[in-house]
C-alpha cells in the first residue's frame, strides 16, 4: 500500500468515527432523533433522555422552548384534543407535551395524525372484518322521546344553536311525542308541530314521529285522573254505563287526537296504544299510566295486606277498537305495540296483537343492567321478531353514556332493532328532578350535551333512515362493533366499543377501497367527548381505550 493510500484509508477511518460521535452524542443526550423520540414505550428508560409520557417519547412543557430537543415540534397544551387524544381520552400528566403539528410537518414513517398531532401507529391487537353482502334489518332511526319537554325546547332563548344540537349534530332522525289531546291545561298542540317542522328544516326531511298515549284523558280512566299512584284498581280505562271497557271511546280519542295533531302540521308515522300498558305506578310514584292485559280479563292483585280480584281491559281489544277507527282515516298511521315496560313481556302481548295490522313490535328495556344484558333472552326476542316479519323497535330506554352506547349496540345487533330511542331528549341539568340520563340537559337560560348524547352520536350522526346493517365479525369478545351501509353502497359506517378493562388496538379489515374517512371518538372513563381525530390511517388501526366508542365513517 502506497504512503498517499495508507493516508487515505486513515483520514476515512478519523472522519467515520466523528461522524459517529456527532451521532451519539446528539441522540443519547437530547433525543433530537426521530428514532429516539415519539416512538411508543413503557417507561422512561427507553426514551434515550425524554419521559415516556402517555406511552410516548416526548417531553412535558409550558411553552415551545422546552421542546427544542424535539425536532419540529410544537407544545401542545393539555386540553387540546390531540394531547388528550395521545393520552386515550383522559388528561395528559403535564401542561403540554411536545408533540408535531399536522398542519406543519408531515408524520413520519409508523405514525399518522390523530386530532392534529403525530402519534405512533399502535400495533394490531384485534381485527375487524366487513361482510357488505350478509344484510340485516334496515334502520328506521335513532331518536328520543320529547314528552314533558317540547315547549322548553321550542321557546328556549337559544333555540337555534338546540335545534342544530340536536338535528345537525346529534342527527336525531326519529320523535317520540306524548298524546296530550284532551289533557286538560296541557292541551295546546302548536309546540309538537313547530318541533317537526324544525327537525324537518334542519335535516332536509321531516322526522319519524311516534305518537303513544301516556294516559287517555281523565273522561276514560277509571280514577278519573291522568296520573297514577299504587292505585291498582282504579289505574286503568274507565267503563261505560253498561258496565264495559269503553273500548270505542277510547278509539274515538284516538281519532280525534289524530285530527287535532294534523293541525298543528303533526301527522305521525306510528301510533303506539298505550305506553308501559303492563305497569301501574307504586305508591311512591304519580306518574300516567292505564293498565291493559294483552286481553280482556281478571286478575288478582296485592292491595294492602289482601289480594282481590280486578278487571283489566285487553291491549288487543282496544287495537280492534282503534282499527275499526282509523279506517276511516284518509290516510292511516302505523300501529306499533306493545311498548311494554321490558322486552320480556312482548312474548305475553304479542300473540294477541292482530300479527297482520301490528306494523312494529314495540317494548322498552328497564329493568335491564347495561353491562350484563342477557344476550340469550333479547337473541330469543328478535327470532320472535323473525316470525312476524315486522321491525322491532326499542322506544323507551335511558342509562349514562357509556350505558347508551351499550344497549343501542345489543338492541341493534343482538336483537335486531331498527329504532332505538333514549327515554328524555332534554332534562333538567340542575335541581332536585336534574336528570343526567336524558340526552341534553336544560334550563331556562342555556343546554349543554350530556354523556348520552356523545353515546347516541357515535350512531346516528353518521347514519340515516334506510341504512342497513351488515355484517362485522371481530375476532376479540371485549369489541363490539355494528356496520351500516347506505342504500346506495357509497357510505359505510362503523361503531366499535371497547367493553373491556384493557386498551384494544382494532384494524379494520375493509371490503373494496374508501378514499374518504373520518374518525370520531368518546373514552367515557375519560374525558374525551365526541372527538374528531381526523382521518383513518394507511395502517386502517384504532386506538381503542377502556370504555372507547368510536365512529367511522367511510365514503367512496
């Protein structure tokens, strides 16, 4: 080897050794690499200087200069949503962290933007496969019952920014009304037609209304009032001066009623008899009520330390009844029933129902625990569903957020609903009657979103009326997920649950290619609510926290 070549080889030699200790010193003492920072881990030790935060390297901050060791990144405050987003939905353990904007650098490799900030792309722990050919039932809608609330909704001073809360926002596609024709003092229809009518503006269609009778007028009960109160021999329908059910004047309101509504620009889509028709109110309640058995006949009942025998009138006789009225009608309503009290009753009144001219089979879901419904039992309701070829709906039912969000998921996929309705569309948000169940909650002044709000969100925003479930399989039991497909196959919509105690990564396994997707996401043992994290990633995979629910939606 020549002088001039030894020369060479060791000026090679000194310039790579540099060149590697320029390299370790920056990316052991700052962590300026992006091999070394906003990668995932377990604990501060494998983070090469920074804090393993939120399962990420990064490091806390007050402002930007705290994170010049972290290249291109930003010091994004606590409570913006792509820090609690990192965080699975709960608060970040610092001021900020040092995390990369979206809108300013491009994600490097294994990371994708989630709520406006890098994140590293978390690996699959369960995956979720799409069937768009095995179809289920078609979706009437999501929705509530106003009841008690419509003029607080409609004469509220922000009755706009409501309206587009829960129209636009919410998506709420179906309204349940309480028959107040003829209920004396709260007989003024005008506030039911104008809430249609805004629902109708707002969402380019009008809503399904629903219209069911909570108690007939006190003319037709048998304790002459609206209300009852343990009053088990008397919370029923009043008789005539022959000594029988007044089934025709029953019908006959029932007709009325539907005139009064048409006037006020109400014509509703279904009827539904009679409301909880197998309950009367305890003692320690005053609420509306009439008992109906599925037929006509006697029954004994507790009254005091005594059991007697009393009359009920029959659920079936009086649907005969309002038939026989309604077909004089120009147009006639759908009938749905039985609106029981619990689904378990259905299998009691609905053999009775006249199977041709019931349109839906209707029940409610109290009584039931969210997180330990007997899936067997709500399985055995739809099969009964099966055989009358008729939609079932759920079309009472309230429980917190992450409850909601449960119960919408059995009732649509294990049973089979095609309406699901949450108890209160607005309650009081303060106060001895505050009611943290209902979807808003309100006062005379102002509303704000309530936690079963966020829940019914996740299904009905990115939904409509005639969407069809199809099938999705997920090869982890603690996942829950539903799929909807519009009637043109253009949009796909996915809700996933994560009804665990431990954090599931779900990549979605999607038939064809859907150029289009958003993400939204609510970790109810967090405090993330309806979040937009932006778009679904190459890697198609979903953080999914303890009590995560998450919508995607996908469009081609």
């Amino acid at each position: 080897m020549t002088a001039r070549a030894l020369f060479n080889r060791l000026g090679a030699l000194v310039l790579g050794v540099l060149l590697s200790l320029g390299c370790s010193s920056a990316s052991s003492g700052d962590g300026d690499s992006q091999t070394n920072w906003l990668r995932s881990c377990g604990s501060d030790d494998g983070c090469n200087g920074m804090s393993c935060l939120c399962g990420v390297c990064t490091r806390p901050c007050s402002d930007v200069s705290a994170c010049d060791g972290a290249p291109q990144a930003s010091c994004v405050r606590a409570d913006e949503a792509g820090a609690i987003a990192l965080c699975g939905g709960s608060p970040p353990p610092a001021a900020g962290l040092c995390l990369p904007r979206c809108d300013q650098v491009t994600c490097a490799r294994g990371q994708a933007c989630v709520a406006g900030v890098c994140s590293p792309v978390p690996s699959e722990s369960v995956a979720v496969t799409v069937d768009l050919d095995a179809r289920h039932q078609d979706l009437v809608g999501f929705g509530a019952s106003v009841a008690y609330g419509e003029g607080q909704i409609t004469g509220h001073p922000q009755q706009t920014e409501l309206y587009r809360a829960i129209f636009n926002d919410l998506g709420l596609d179906v309204l349940r009304f309480r028959n107040r024709y003829s209920h004396v003092g709260d007989d003024d229809l005008t506030t039911a037609g104008e809430l249609v009518a805004a629902g109708g503006a707002a969402l380019g269609h009008l809503p399904t209304v629903f219209l069911s009778s909570w108690s007939p007028p006190t003319t037709l009960k048998a304790n002459g009032a609206l209300v009852c109160s343990g009053n088990v021999q008397t919370c029923t329908l009043s008789k005539t001066a022959a000594g029988a059910f007044d089934y025709g004047g029953f019908a006959d309101y029932w007709s009325s009623s539907l005139g009064a509504y048409a006037k006020v620009g109400l014509v509703p889509d279904y009827v539904g008899i009679q409301n909880n028709p197998n309950y009367i109110p305890s003692s320690a309640e005053s609420l509306e009520a009439c008992k109906f058995l599925p037929v006509e006949g006697t029954v004994s009942v507790p009254v005091g330390l005594t059991k007697v025998s009393v009359s009920y009138p029959g659920l079936a006789e009086a649907q005969s009844a309002m038939l026989s009225a309604f077909a004089k009608l120009t147009v006639r309503p759908k009938m749905l029933a039985p609106e029981t009290s619990d689904f378990g009753s259905v299998f009691d009144y609905a053999p009775s129902l006249d199977a041709a001219r019931t349109d839906a089979l209707a029940h409610q879901l109290y009584g039931v625990n969210p997180g330990a419904v007997d899936l067997a039992a709500l399985a055995a309701m739809g099969k009964l569903v099966n055989q009358y070829g008729r939609p079932v709906f759920v079309t009472e039912m309230q429980a917190d957020g992450f409850g909601t969000a449960l119960l919408i998921h059995y009732a649509t996929v294990v049973e089979g609903a095609s309406a699901y309705l949450q108890a209160a569309l607005t309650g009081s948000v303060s106060g001895p009657l505050a009611n943290t169940q209902a979807l808003i909650g309100i006062d005379s002044l102002n509303f704000k979103r309530q936690d079963p709000y966020h829940a019914m969100r996740h299904f009905a925003a990115r939904t409509d009326p005639g969407w069809t479930r199809v099938e999705a399989v997920v090869d982890e039991t603690g996942l829950l997920v539903s799929a909807w497909l519009s009637p043109s196959g253009q949009d796909l919509t996915l809700v996933l649950i994560n009804a665990g105690s431990v954090e599931l990564n779900a990549r979605l396994q999607l038939p064809g290619t859907w150029p289009t997707s958003e993400v939204r996401r609510s970790v109810f043992s967090g405090i993330e609510r309806s979040a937009a994290l932006g778009a679904l990633s190459p890697q198609g995979v979903i953080r999914m926290p303890p009590e995560a629910v998450v919508t995607v939606a996908l469009s081609r």
